[in-house]
C-alpha cells in the first residue's frame, strides 16, 4: 500500500512539473503583471489604468487624467431605498458607500457595512452577496451598476 502511495505522489509531481514553464508557472498566460494604481492586472481585460495602456483586446477604458468621478445609484432593498455612492477613476472603482435606513438592522446593515469594501475590492459587482442578506445585497449591486451605467 505505500509503494502504491509512494507512486502515485511521484506521477502527481512529475505531472505538475510537465505543466509549468521555465519559469514556474502553470499553463500557457506567461503575462507580466503590471500595477497600474497599485492593482495587478495582466493586461488582458482591456482595462486602462492611468499610464494609458491598453488591454490585448485593444479596448480602452473611460478617460482617468488622475481624477475621480462620484456617482450615485438607487434599487429597491428588502425595507425600503438603498442607494449608493460611487467614486470611480477610469475603471478602478475607489469607493463605495450605500445607504439604506429601512433595511432590517443586524441583517440587511450586514450587507449595507460589508458589501461596499468587496465591490471596491473587486473593481466589480461580481461578488457573493452577504449571506442572510440576499435582498439588501443585490439592491446594492444593482444600485452600484446604475450608478456605472450613468457614466457611459
């Protein structure tokens, strides 16, 4: 049972060893990592941080020239509006903040304190909402896509 062991562990790093490059990494994306505003991107998105490059896609994002654009957005959350405020520079999105009085307190708060911090993290709307707090978390998220439309 341990030759066994022993050599199924052998093939699984020789497997992983056949998958990586020179440089030790897993698959055929050899992107260099550039930090434009101190997030890691590999180029591919078609994001343009503020040194004016773009993605492989050839896609440029809205202009930054270094300044921050503040919008607002508004849905419907579980106890009433919930609306947010958005500062934006190009496609980095710097700060989020939400706003919903009437949402159930110690449930839907949760989503209106926590939320926030994961879309600025994300640059994105694309995350899990706060669990026992579906309602209040998609309402921000929609709020927050609203207030991104209103820039295009």
């Amino acid at each position: 049972m341990k030759k066994l062991a022993l050599i199924v562990c052998a093939l699984m790093l020789f497997s992983m060893v056949a998958c990586t490059n020179n440089k030790g990494n897993v698959g055929g994306n050899n992107a260099v990592p550039n930090t434009d505003n101190g997030k890691v991107t590999d180029g591919t998105n078609g994001m343009t941080g503020t040194d004016g490059k773009t993605g492989t896609d050839g896609k440029t994002g809205i202009g930054t020239n270094g300044k921050n654009q503040t919008l607002t957005g508004k849905a419907e959350g579980y106890g009433g509006e919930v609306s947010v405020t958005v500062e934006v520079n190009g496609n980095d999105i710097v700060s989020v903040k939400a706003v919903g009085d009437k949402e159930t307190a110690g449930v839907g708060s949760k989503a209106i304190e926590q939320l926030p911090a994961k879309i600025e993290a994300a640059d994105s709307t694309d995350v899990d909402v706060v669990s026992g707090a579906t309602v209040t978390s998609n309402a921000i998220k929609e709020a927050v896509n609203k207030a991104l439309e209103s820039k295009k």
